[in-house]
C-alpha cells in the first residue's frame, strides 16, 4: 500500500484520512533537465475500514503539510516547503506554499518566506495550476497513481492481479522547482504531515519510501511515524526482524538490508535521470516489485501489476480524478 493507510489496523494516523500520506516522488522535469518535480500524495478517496469513501474535504486546514531536504546528508532537513489551507469566501480551499531553510526547515513550526499565496485548490478534472516565478505549484484531488494488489498483499503475498488503485484518487501536492533551489546535488527527501493539538504541532505521518510501514515497522508504528529520519538507527531491530522472518535471511543479511532502508529518506539526485530505488521515484516506476522481491529474497518477484494509463506528460503530470469532488460550502 505504499504509504496508504499507514494508522492502525489499515486506518489513517489519528483517524484523520486528510493527513495519511500515501505517496513521495522525485524526478527531474521532462524536456527540461534544469528543473525537478517534487510530489506528496495524501489523504486516500478510499478507506479500508470501514470500506468506503473518505471526507470530501480535500486537505486539513487545521494542519501543516511538509516536503523535507535533506542538503548535507545527516538526515536533517536544511531546507522545509510548508504548505497550508485555508477556505475562500466562496466556500473552496486555496493554498499557501512557504520555504524554510536552515534551522527553521529542521523544526516544528508554521510559516516562512511565502512563495505561492492563495492558490486555487483543484476537485475537478481541470488541474488549476499556479506559476510564481521559477516555482509551478498545484494543489487538489487527483487519480491515485499507486499500483498494488492490496487484498493480494493481506492474503499472505498472494496475489492476483488487481489494482485496488486503478479507480481512486488521492489529494496531491506538485511542485515544479529550479534544481538551484536543491543545491544541484545528492539530496535526501521525506514528507510529513502535521496537525494542531491545541497550540502544539503533532506529528501525525512521516515517510519517503514505501511499502515500509505496511510490511517492516510491526508494533513499532506510533514510534516510527512521530520519529525523525535522524533517529531510525533505533528501528534497525525491528526491520531486520521483518527481513529474517518473511525473506528467511541470516541475521547479518537481514540488519544490512535494513540499513538500506534507514533513514527512511529518498535519495535523489537531479542531474541523473530518476529510477527508484537508486534515484528518486517517477510515477511508473513499479515499487511494489521492488520491495517484493527484496522483502521475500526472491520467493515474491511481483504482483502482475502495470503502472496506471492516465498519467500526463504535462504538469501536475497526475491524471484527472476519477470522481469530481464537491465540497458543501
């Protein structure tokens, strides 16, 4: 499930679909090598329990939604965009993006130099985009691009075939940056969602890559997601855990592979094209497969699953939704 529905029992972090972050991408922009794309994919259509949609609100205005980068690799961000929601005057939500560096992009705090201010968030099939300066920033609902067998992934890794995804959507956050703003190195990314809990921000979700929540974090899982990427040597047990029982590998295997995973950080280079895992994540690249077949040391190869046909080759690059979303006003 990537991400998705990283709460309790294939629930959302405290019961909150708005802040289940579901999905990271990185890769640099096609046709123009200058330039890199940057998406967090939250709050799920769907839910698994109970089955059946989620709010139609598209993002927590009550919450901080955050891109972290890592510039010098110590797993420490140096540099934070912080978006937040807000309501209009006639009833839709619009978006501010902010930029934080130093310090300030390392803790726990509202606001920042402001890039984007009031921009339209989308639930139609017409993606609104908003262009400030160097920056392209989008905002709202869009096809879930994610490609899994979910029931096959419960049912003991047996799977068949089907795309739990292929007809969901998922609230997206594109940014379209110059790579100068990423220092044109190496960088380490994660994303996190945070909420107001009566003047102190939470930390309701946090991760880059995927599928390790749903098959390595175990009774770990409220640790793990208020945890910071600098601190996940202390889940390095429990990962190589995971490897020994389900992938049969001897405990020196099982704590190498683990320290692949950790920090939970996406590495990303934009001067070399984007692949996951070794650089980035683009929206084909069939990541499910790839853990598989780590996770099982080759018993698991895949899922028979193709990425989803409705991408664009333009920005937000996500396809439309599949339902128009109408928020009461």
């Amino acid at each position: 499930m990537s991400h998705h529905y990283s709460g309790p029992d294939f629930g959302f972090p405290r019961g909150d679909a708005r802040l289940d972050l579901t999905d990271l991408f990185a890769f640099p922009k096609p046709g123009d090598a200058g330039k890199s794309i940057l998406i967090m994919d939250v709050h799920p259509s769907a839910a698994k329990k109970p089955p059946g949609p989620t709010t139609a609100e598209p993002f927590a205005p009550e919450a901080i939604y955050e891109l972290k980068i890592d510039t010098d690799g110590d797993a420490v961000a140096n540099i934070a965009y912080r978006v937040r929601f807000a309501y209009s005057e006639g009833g839709a939500q619009t978006a501010t993006l902010y930029r934080v560096d130093g310090a300030q992009a390392a803790a726990t705090g509202d606001g920042g130099l402001a890039i984007v201010e009031g921009a339209p968030v989308s639930t139609g099939p017409v993606a609104r985009v908003t262009d400030a300066g160097d920056y392209r920033f989008f905002a709202g609902w869009r096809s879930d691009p994610f490609f899994c067998d979910v029931e096959g992934a419960k049912n003991n890794l047996q799977f068949t075939g089907d795309d739990f995804f292929a007809d969901k959507d998922v609230c997206s956050i594109v940014l379209e940056v110059p790579n100068s703003v990423l220092g044109r190195k190496r960088v380490g990314l994660w994303a996190r969602t945070l909420r107001d809990a009566g003047g102190v921000w939470i930390q309701a979700d946090r991760g880059a890559l995927p599928l390790q929540v749903a098959f390595l974090v175990g009774e770990e899982r409220d640790a793990y997601l208020a945890g910071e990427p600098a601190e996940d040597s202390r889940f390095l047990p429990v990962f190589a855990h995971a490897f020994e029982h389900t992938g049969g590998y001897t405990p020196e295997e099982a704590r190498r592979l683990a320290g692949t995973l950790l920090p939970d950080m996406l590495s990303y280079d934009p001067t070399r094209p984007a692949r996951f895992p070794g650089n980035g994540r683009t929206l084909t690249d069939n990541v499910g497969d790839v853990f598989l077949t780590v996770l099982t040391n080759g018993r698991v190869p895949g899922e028979k699953i193709a990425a989803h046909s409705d991408l664009l080759v333009e920005f937000p690059y996500l396809g439309p939704p599949h339902t128009t979303v109408v928020v009461p006003t």
